[in-house]
C-alpha cells in the first residue's frame, strides 16, 4: 500500500484528488495538509510514502517545504501538483529535490501512473511540463529574470508576492529580519524593480503568479 500524504490550501483540490485516489486498491491517503509548515508536521508523524504537494500556499510553500523535506529526509519523495507549467518552477522544484511535476490538469491516470513511478525510485515528469522544459533549453528561448533567481532568493520571492511581511518571512524561514532585508532589496536589484508592486507585477508577467496568487 502506497501511502500519500496531501498538501495544497484548496480543500476542493485535496477532496478531487482524495476521491481519485481512494478508487485505487494500492494507495491510501493517509493524511492532508494546507500548507508547508504543516506539510513538515504531518511527515514526521505519518511518515508518508509520496507526497503531493502544492507550489503556492499561505506560509511556507511548495518550493521551500521541499528543500526543507529533502533536509529532514534525502529519501522522502515528492511530487509537485500545481497550475505552474512555465519556468521557473518546474527547474527550481526539481532541483529542490522534488521527484516529480505535474499540472493540475493532468488526466487522473497519470496522476496515479506518477504516484506509483516515483514510489517506485523513479522520477515522472508530465508531457506538458517535459515539453516545456525542453523548449527552456533550446537556442534563443525566452530568457525569464526570474531563472537567475537562487533557491533561497525565490523563496523569499514567493513570500512576498503574497503579502508577507519580513518579520513574518524572517520567521517562516528561520532568519532575521535583517537578512530578510537584505534578501528583498537584492531582488529588487536582481529584477529591476523599484517596489512591491512592481515585483508582484513582474511575477504575474512571467507566470509565477496567476491573478490570484493562491491559485
């Protein structure tokens, strides 16, 4: 028995996901969560086999609660379920660690086919994403300023884009209110963006983030 552990802010999402997989005689969902700091809980306790996991989310999300399994667990398999298709995340999540990508439009039995692939010590990459990935590598593709970007930096990135604020960031990843700063003006500079809201404006250009950041 597959043991699946849920994670996304949705709970129509988990509930769509939880009825597809309850039809399976091989894979129990044995836990849910809504968010990443959750997430990191429930693996500790329920000790999941794979885990679906969700990119944005209130708190920590997918990106970093991924580095942060891969730190508590070098075994603990991942798979990213998420609306983001473009770049930079599908690169960013599995160079986190994460084991396999998929969009929430994925038919359900490629969800379940990557379920049981990355259970198996296998990576499972959905053809839409595969593709992507592709064309990102060939001569003279779209370059996003986002892909310069460190694992670190679009962490922080991605919290601010949902309204946190440093002190609130600071605590989500465990550093001071100073590095923070640090970290928000080096994007700043990094992206060329003068404030926030030219920040949040050049994400939903790029496709981090959908009109609704919580998408």
């Amino acid at each position: 028995m597959i043991k699946v552990l849920l994670v996304d802010d949705h709970d129509l999402v988990r509930t769509g996901v939880r009825m597809i997989l309850e039809g399976q005689t091989d894979i129990k969902v044995v836990g849910e969560c809504a968010d990443g700091e959750s997430a990191l809980k429930a693996f500790k306790k329920l000790r999941p086999d794979v885990i679906l996991m969700d990119v944005n989310m209130p708190g920590a999300g997918g990106l970093e609660a991924t580095s942060r399994l891969r730190q508590l667990d070098k075994k603990v398999r991942v798979i990213i379920l998420t609306i983001h298709a473009k770049a930079p995340f599908p690169k960013r999540l599995l160079d986190a660690g994460a084991n396999g990508y998929l969009t929430k439009g994925c038919a359900k039995e490629e969800l379940v086919n990557a379920i049981v692939s990355v259970y198996r010590g296998q990576r499972y990459i959905g053809g839409d994403i595969a593709q992507q990935l592709a064309l990102s590598l060939l001569p003279g593709a779209t370059h996003s300023p986002f892909d310069d970007l460190s694992a670190r930096e679009m962490e922080v990135m991605m919290l601010l884009v949902q309204g946190d604020d440093l002190k609130h960031i600071a605590k989500q990843m465990h550093l001071s209110p100073k590095t923070i700063s640090t970290y928000k003006y080096r994007l700043y500079e990094k992206l060329e963006v003068e404030s926030g809201v030219g920040l949040v404006r050049l994400a939903m250009t790029h496709g981090i983030i959908e009109d609704s950041i919580n998408a």
